[in-house]
C-alpha cells in the first residue's frame, strides 16, 4: 500500500503544480488617477491697437487752427503746433540717437499702445505709438531720421494728418520747421 500511496501523492503534487503553472497573474491593482489641476485665471492679454481708419478727403478737411515754431535744446531741436497755451503736435530730434520724436497731445490718457496714422500726399502709414505718462496726456512713436515717412511729411503739398485712435485728427501745415528739425537730425 505504502507504494501506492506515493504514486498518489505524486500525481497529486504534479497536479496542483501544473494548476499553479496555468493560472494567469493578475495585474496590480493601479493607483487611482491625479486629479487635474485647478484652472488658473490668467488676465486676457490688452487688445491689440485698431488701425486708424484712412480718412479718403482728409487733404479736404479744414487745417487746424494754430502754428508752428523751431525751439533749440542742449541736445534736441523742436518743431511745435498748436495754438499759444495747447501744444497739439511736436516733432522732435534725439541729436544722441539720430530719431525723430513725433509727439501728440490726446484729450484723455491713454493705456499702452495706441493706433496712430500719418498721411500726405504721397504716402499714409499707420504707426503703433505709445503712451506717454504724465500730464498733459499724448502719445508718441520715434521713426529713424532717415524714414522716408518724415521726407514725405517734409515735402507734401500744403499739409499732412496725424490721427490717433479715438482723437479728432490733426492737420497742420508742412511749414519750414518740420523739414529743418527732420534735417538736424541727419
């Protein structure tokens, strides 16, 4: 008997040997997900400055009332319109850098950048200018002395526009003292 027992207990062994071999493992249990992030509030980023609309008769519009005088600096020369008491318009010329100023007043203070647009004659380019802290309000951009932009301001027949975003344009004649502050800085 005792020889059959041990056939038995073999097979027995065996068996449960090749259950254990055919069991598939089961997968380890994954951790739960991370939960998303909280969305951040993020400020929207300011709208980008609206090109000054091109004003088709802006030449037909009445000049504005006021005039232009040369003003010398230690290190700049000054072209300003306006009437006495109201600067409107400045051009100015950075000796140091060689770039000419264009400064206009606005009627309330702007926020960063501002749509600005220059016509003549020959030639309208919007500008992207900034404003100006401190009072009065204004904004400005500053063009290279040799942008062809200043030489048509220079030579245009009668008069140019300078026109801010949300401002009443401007149109002032092309006197003496445009061309020379434009020449002092070349």
């Amino acid at each position: 008997m005792s020889t059959l027992r041990v056939p038995s207990r073999i097979a027995l062994a065996s068996s449960l040997l090749i259950v254990t071999c055919c069991q598939t493992p089961q997968p380890a249990p994954r951790p739960a997900p991370a939960p998303a992030p909280a969305p951040v509030a993020t400020k929207a980023p300011p709208p980008a400055p609206q090109p000054v609309p091109v004003e088709s008769a802006w030449i037909d519009r009445p000049q504005t009332p006021g005039d232009w005088r040369y003003v010398v600096e230690p290190d700049e020369t000054l072209a300003v319109f306006g009437t006495p008491g109201a600067t409107k318009l400045v051009l100015a010329c950075d000796r140091g850098s060689r770039r000419v100023g264009i400064v206009r007043a606005t009627s309330t203070p702007k926020q960063g950048e501002v749509a600005m647009r220059i016509s003549t004659e020959t030639t309208s380019r919007p500008l992207v200018a900034t404003a100006a802290s401190g009072a009065p309000a204004r904004v400005m951009v500053q063009l290279d002395a040799r942008d062809p932009l200043l030489d048509a301001m220079a030579i245009t027949r009668g008069r140019f526009a300078v026109e801010v975003e949300g401002e009443p344009g401007l149109y002032v004649p092309a006197w003496a003292e445009v061309t020379r502050v434009i020449e002092d800085c070349r």
